[in-house]
C-alpha cells in the first residue's frame, strides 16, 4: 500500500489551492517582508521574516487548527491498544522526558495543558500535578474524557474562562508550532499563571527543517518527503526565534535545551493506518537510526555552540512570567542569522 492510501483521523489533504489559503504577517515582528524558503501541498509556502528571522507558513490554511476535527471514530481506530492498555504510545519516553523536566521548577501545584489532543501526555502529567487540558477539537477532547478520564475542556484557551492566576504550571508539548497566533497565547497564558508559574514549550526545530531540506535537495529525494508538514505547523521556531517569541510576551528563560527525537511509527506506509504505538526496531531501523544518531550529535553541537543548532530536531523551553512586555523585537533580531 502506497503512503497516498493513508488513512489517517485528521482532515489533512495532499493539495491545496489558492482558496483553501491566506497570506499573513509575521507572526512575531508583524512585518510583511517574506522571503520563500519551500512550497508544500500546492499552495502552502514557508517562509522567513527579513526582519525578525522567523520562519513561518504564508500562505497557510485558513483555519489550520479544524486538521484535527475529524472523526473521533478514525482516532479511536488509531490508538485502541493504548486505551485497552495493550500497547504504549510511541511518544511515552518523550512525555516522561517532559514531566522529569518539569518537576525540576514546579514539582507540584495545578497543571494545565494547552492542546490536550486525545490526552497522551496529560495522563502521564495527572500522575504528579492536579492536571487538566483544553482542547478546542470535539472529538479529540471527547476521547480524552472518555478513554482516560481526564478533566478536558473543548475550547480555545482564549475562550475558556479560566480566572487569571488559575495554574502554576502551564505546557504546550508539540502544540506551540501549530498556533497561527502564537503572541496571543502567550498572553493570555501568562494571565493564567501566578507569578512564579512556568510554561513549558516543546516544538520541532525549524533550524533542523531546513538542514533536512537542503540535505534532500542535494540527493534529489525531496519528493519523497513532507519536510515542514505546512499543513500544520504554520510557525517554524529555532532556537534563538523561540526566546524571542516568549520574551516578546514578558517571559524570562529558565531553561532552553534540545529534547529527545519522536520515533514516529511509519505503520502507514506498510497497512494505510498511522497506529499510534511504537513500531518494532527491525520494521524501521534506518529511520530509527538516523534520528538517535543525530540527536546524539545534536546534544554535541549544543555544548560547541551553546544553544540548539541545526541537529536537533526537537528544541524545549521552561519559561516564567517575569520580564516587562519588550515592543523592541524587531530591532533587535534585524539582519541576524536563523540560528
């Protein structure tokens, strides 16, 4: 079965066109100054901001966040052995990761997660905090409640009602690249938590995107590939674009590093179905491979550099609420490198 036989949960399609888009500003500097990096799924563009550095999808979809309004149905499908307790999720080693990290600044209080999805990292976060998400997809929220019996609201954060000062801790695991508003999130979790609350951001490393790019430019291979997965992710942080966006909304750095790579099951390119749970070495060795070795290199390069470069695919950020709002973003990050 070939990967265009996909059956998947979301509501992703392979082409875009002109009508399914729209051109936005920067995300972070609001400048209108794009500079074309790829072109993805028809009419989806990625780009980078000339004056701030930051790379984001323009044009992008419309409403990018209605992918993950499919069929609870589909998704259900997807994880049945992890909610029959027969198998683990291909992301639980992650989530440990950031609940490990997390404990080191917050280890108790109240937790909110911030696009809870079907509640994959919620259940491991209930274990230490009294956790609960938002989630605006219906159906995702719903198996949420249902399957873990988790406490999920379906909503936007924006419009979920919650008082200000409500959380100590606030995450966004693989969710902050997927919002076309990122400041406005920002903001309006820094109303939620106290004053010596912290938000942990995990997202996949822009600069990484584009040294993949390149790589498979150079050997011809990438039609084979949805490097940026544009349809998506419409903001591509790196390291330094990363810091800038959460200080730009009065957040002050406790931690910045690189997080362990997601073993992404590739079951769809065998049987049409992405399960959930982890595929066996041997079925995926070379992809296995390649992505412990590079984030092996990655942890190198960061001690060379002293922050996240291009290795790294994944980068993580544990922040805190406690620096004056900045409106000096662009001059700042004006005529500086991706990373």
């Amino acid at each position: 079965m070939k990967e265009t036989d996909y059956i998947h949960g979301g509501l992703q399609r392979d082409t875009y066109t002109a009508d399914d888009v729209v051109a936005v500003p920067c995300p972070l500097c609001g400048a209108d100054e794009p500079n074309e990096l790829w072109r993805e799924r028809g009419a989806l563009r990625i780009v980078r901001c000339r004056a701030c550095t930051l790379m984001y999808v323009s044009p992008r979809l419309r409403n990018p966040e209605t992918v993950y309004h499919g069929a609870a149905d589909d998704y259900i499908a997807e994880a049945r052995l992890i909610f029959e307790g027969r198998a683990a999720h291909h992301r639980d080693p992650n989530y440990r990761d950031d609940c490990e990290l997390l404990a080191r600044f917050k280890p108790a209080g109240r937790l909110l997660d911030v696009g809870t999805n079907m509640g994959f990292f919620l259940r491991h976060a209930a274990n230490r905090w009294n956790a609960m998400g938002v989630e605006p997809s219906p159906s995702l929220s719903e198996i949420a409640r249902k399957h873990f019996g988790l406490d999920v609201r379906t909503a936007f954060l924006e419009t979920a009602g919650f008082p200000a000062a409500s959380f100590d801790v606030v995450t966004l695991t693989d969710v902050f690249e997927h919002i076309a508003e990122p400041r406005a999130l920002l903001r309006e979790i820094r109303r939620v938590l106290r004053p010596d609350g912290v938000a942990l951001v995990k997202v996949p490393n822009g600069a990484f995107n584009l040294f993949k790019q390149r790589v498979l430019q150079r050997f011809g291979r990438t039609g084979d590939f949805d490097i940026w997965d544009s349809y998506e992710h419409v903001v591509h942080y790196t390291a330094r674009t990363l810091r800038r966006m959460l200080e730009s909304e009065g957040f002050r750095l406790l931690y910045e590093g690189i997080a362990r790579p997601v073993q992404t099951p590739m079951w769809h390119q065998r049987v049409g179905h992405y399960y959930q749970y982890p595929m066996p070495w041997a079925l995926d060795w070379k992809r296995q491979t390649a992505r412990t070795i590079l984030y092996h290199a990655a942890r190198v390069e960061r001690v060379l550099r002293r922050r996240a470069g291009w290795l790294a695919p994944n980068l993580v950020a544990v922040a805190t609420p406690q620096l004056p709002q900045s409106t000096s973003v662009v001059s700042e990050a004006r005529g500086e490198p991706v990373v």
